[in-house]
C-alpha cells in the first residue's frame, strides 16, 4: 500500500512538472497585407503597383522581419497592439531587399482574438512631403520638351509614345533593329547635385525587351567622364517593372578628390549586335534624396 502511495505521488509530481515545462503556446492570430499600392505622385493622384515587393512588420520592441506581399501570415500575440508596416523594395530588380527610405510607415492598431484575420486595407504607402524629400530630376514623358538628350553617338533616339504606356498618357520608346543598334541618352541642362553621405536613389519604371544599364556622367573640377561603373538592368518583355538603383554605390566609384566636388548626370544605354529587334518603354524616371 505504501508503494503505490509513493509511486502515485512521484507519477503526480512528474506529470506537473511536464505540464510546468510545456506550457501551452498561445495560439496566433492572421495579418492578411494584400498587395500595395504606392501614391508616386499626390498632385495628379498618381498610383503604382509596381513599387512595393516585401513589408516589414513592427510592433513595440519586436520585429517579424520583412513578408513578400500579398500574403497571410501568422502572429503570436505579444505587448504591443499598434503595428508599424514599412515598404521594401528590391534594389536593381537583383532580389536585394531593403526598407525604402523615402516612403512613410504605415500604421494599423490590432486588437482581435486568436485565430481571427486582420486585413490591412487601405494599404498605400506614401513618400515624405516635398519639404523633407527633394527631386533634382523627373522626367514623366509628358511634357513637350524630352529632358533626355541623344548623343552623337546614339543611333536610336528616344521618343514620347502613346501606344503603351504605364500611367498617364505617354511612356518614352527606343526602338532596336538591324540598323539602329545602340541607345546612349543623358539628363540635359545643367549637371545636379546629389550628397554622397544621404541615400540617393534613380527609380526607374519600363518594360523592355532587353536589358540595359544606367549609370552617372560627372563634371569635377574641370574634368568630366563617365563613372565606370553602372547598373545593369533586366530585361522584363511582359510587365511593367520599377526598379531602384542607390547612386550613392556609383558615385562611390570616383575618387574621393573628384567626389567632393562633383555634379552629375544621369544616361541610360544599350547596344546589341543588331541581331535583336525589339524596345526598350520608359515611365517616370527621377531621383530622389532626403533634403
């Protein structure tokens, strides 16, 4: 009898000391981000689809780390209730992902029980006002006057082109054949300024049959060249694609002593062999930076 009292307490401290050990977990509830949208222009009420790739979730001292969107995913509840969502995009259209700096978070409070599906709507990130974020160059194809000029050396110039466009009315075209085998344009007017130790980044939206690079000109201290080095942009044939090139990683390749003093400009260029036909659609092409 005294052994199966004992045995019958040791088998009770045992069970209690498993149920103290695995303690049940709290059961998540859903956050459902459906795919944003990004207000590039409040003036013309100008939305893109395109911008946004991945989200960043926040709340109070936690992070659940970037989510491709659209997407559901799971949350255990934590201390906080007021969640902070910020915009990610992916540098060069290579798959790098980071928070774009220019676009303000979006905030949501969420109080809903386990199991239960909060939708993010309204879901727009939207940049900084113009007196936080400045645009030395924007070229939205819809004025008169190209802000891109051809060089000598360019066989193909770049023209305004209703057919297919991105928004608004007009899109730029290049057009490739046998015969005009190589693109070279450049921002016209003066040279611009762009600070090395605040993000600057070329957004750029198109759709293109091949790819193509862009990259920085510079006029420092009487001298002036092409940086070497630029960014190679894919091909997207299908779909309207916008990417985002960090200058600051081109610029980063002139020297030191040029640098201080430097101005720029931006080119876009492609050649081909002449075996390829095909074109390469443009839309709203600027740079931006923190003032």
């Amino acid at each position: 009898m005294q052994k199966a009292v004992f045995w019958f307490i040791v088998s009770a401290f045992f069970l209690s000391g498993c149920n103290l050990i695995n303690k049940e977990e709290p059961l998540p509830f859903y956050i459902k981000m459906p795919q944003p949208q990004v207000l590039v222009d409040p003036a013309s009420n100008y939305v893109s689809n395109l911008g946004a790739k991945v989200v960043w979730v926040e709340v109070a001292a936690d992070s659940f780390g970037y989510q491709k969107v659209p997407t559901v995913f799971p949350v255990i509840p934590g201390e906080g209730k007021k969640y902070s969502f910020y915009g990610g995009i992916s540098e060069l259209g290579q798959g790098f992902v980071a928070i774009y700096p220019f676009w303000k978070p979006i905030q949501r409070t969420i109080d809903i029980e386990a199991l239960d599906t909060f939708t993010v709507d309204n879901f727009r990130f939207e940049y900084y006002s113009d007196t936080v974020l400045a645009y030395p160059f924007v070229e939205q194809f819809e004025n008169a006057s190209m802000l891109f000029k051809k060089k000598s050396t360019s066989e193909i110039p770049l023209d305004f082109y209703s057919a297919e466009k991105h928004e608004r009315n007009h899109s730029a075209i290049a057009v490739f054949d046998s015969t005009h085998k190589i693109l070279d344009v450049n921002t016209d007017g003066d040279a611009l300024y762009f600070p090395f130790n605040e993000p600057v980044y070329l957004e750029i939206t198109y759709k293109s049959d091949l790819g193509f690079n862009a990259g920085l000109m510079y006029e420092s201290l009487g001298d002036m060249g092409d940086i070497p080095y630029s960014a190679y942009i894919d091909k997207s044939p299908d779909k309207w694609n916008t990417v985002y090139i960090r200058l600051n990683n081109i610029m980063a390749k002139l020297n030191d002593f040029y640098r201080s003093n430097a101005l720029y400009r931006v080119f876009i260029r492609a050649q081909t062999d002449g075996t390829i036909e095909g074109k390469i659609l443009l839309d709203n092409v600027r740079v931006i930076y923190r003032r």
